[in-house]
C-alpha cells in the first residue's frame, strides 16, 4: 500500500542507516593506525535496481593520509553524522506523513 | 535492527578511547615513580589500537554476513617505552646508584597532555555518534505512532 514514494523512502531510510553504520566505525576508527576511511557510493546504491544486495562500502580517497596510515578526517566524519540525522529525520517525517493518509483513509471509509 | 550495530561500534570506540586515557592518567600520575613491582623506575605506557569485526547482541550468521564491514576498535596491546630511564644526579636519594645517579622515568608531561585531548576528542567524536544514532533510532520508532 505505500508504493512508489513509499518504497523509494524506506530505501532511502535503508541506506542511511548503512552509511551512519560506516561512519560509526569510521569515528571508533578514528586513532586506528592503518585505518582507511570507508562510505557508500550514495548516489549509485539508489539508483542501483539490485534490491537485496546490502550497500557496498568503498574506501575512500583523496584524504589526507596520516604517519600511522589512518586517513579518518574527524571534520567529515562529524558532517556525515549530522547530515545523514538531518535526512533520515525528514525522510522518516515524510513516511509518517504517508502513512497518516493511509490511516486516514481507513478511518475515513470506516464511518460511512 | 541494525542500526544497533551502530551503537555497538561506538561503544568499542568509547572503551578503547577511555582505555587509553587511563593509561595517559597513569603516565602523568607516574612521571616521578622510581620504585616499580618489575623493578626500576616507572616507564611510560601507551595503547595500541586494532580494528576487529563489531560483535552484536544479538549477532545471527546473516546479520553478521551483512555487518561483515563493520569494524569496531579495540586495545591490541599496551606496549612500555623502550627508551632508557633519565638518569638525574641526586646522591642524597634512596634509590642512587653507586655514583649518584637516579633513573627516572621518561616521561614528557607535555607529550601526554596532548595526547590525553587527543583521547577525550575520540570519545567525543564516538559520544556524537551514539546520539546522532539513538536519534535515527527514535524517528523509526516513532513512524509506529
């Protein structure tokens, strides 16, 4: 019943749920020596039609590496924790929105 | 759910750095230590830090193959320093040897301090973590309202 939009957030609510996961152990990480720096190609892991197969993590480059080969960047770290809060909060509000219309057509059917 | 693993990553993450700040206490309560069980002054410790797969509460074979990625952190090992202890000369101490000379332990309060912020920064970033999770934890629950 909640197709389309819905299924297309739950998705979403699904990959950012992974990506704070990696950025988590990113963080716990952080004073690793060795450690590289992993996320999820976002943008890719969407759109990929592949339901069932989890996220892939990649490493990522482009990172400062330190002397102990830990490339953990607490600044991006500490935006990734904020931005994914910031929009699973709005897409978990965008879902309850749905599912309040879904509710208020059965009530609504219910009293006639 | 599996955001719960989340939390577990950052509770390695919590240990390991608390760990750590108590062996820097232990550095700087100890900078002036001649005496030790082992013999000789006090010598400096430090943590070394390893990743190792998140282990869940409620860890099944599946979870763990979809977790598999996952690392959390923990203290491989606590290693001494290896430096020769500072010999000052205090014929009147104790603990001199024949020509005066005390060994006293290396150790550069300046060094821990910095790493001792290096260590609350860690559990800080892990602290963000657990809340920023607890939150996204909150919102799903919510949706059942």
């Amino acid at each position: 019943m909640l197709e389309g939009v819905g299924r297309a957030l739950e998705r979403y609510m699904d990959l950012l749920a992974a990506r704070q996961k990696l950025v988590a152990s990113n963080l716990a990480n952080a004073d690793t020596p060795g450690y590289r720096t992993r996320d999820i190609d976002f943008q890719r892991e969407f759109y990929s039609l592949i339901e069932g197969a989890g996220p892939q993590p990649v490493e990522v480059s482009g990172l400062p590496v330190k002397n102990d080969g830990n490339n953990v960047s607490l600044d991006r770290e500490a935006r990734l924790l904020a931005e994914n809060a910031l929009r699973f909060n709005l897409a978990s509000n965008l879902l309850r929105a749905r599912i309040r219309m879904l509710r208020a057509a059965i009530q609504e059917g219910k009293q006639t | 759910m599996s955001l719960f693993t989340a939390l577990s990553v950052s509770a390695s993450g919590l240990a390991a750095q608390r760990a750590r700040a108590e062996l820097l206490a232990e550095n700087l309560a100890n900078a002036e230590t001649t005496r030790t069980a082992a013999g000789g002054p006090y010598r400096r410790k430090d943590a070394v830090f390893a990743s190792e797969p998140v282990a869940s509460a409620f860890s099944s074979v599946f979870a763990a193959e979809m977790d598999g990625s996952l690392t959390g952190v923990r203290v491989a090992e606590i290693i001494e320093d290896p430096r020769e202890p500072e010999k000052r000369y205090l014929p009147g101490h104790p603990d001199a040897d024949a020509e005066g000379y005390v060994a006293f332990p290396r150790i550069n309060p300046a060094e821990d301090m910095v790493d001792l912020m290096g260590a609350v920064r860690g559990y800080q970033a892990n602290v963000a973590a657990v809340s920023a999770v607890k939150d996204m934890i909150h919102r799903s629950i919510e949706l059942l309202r």
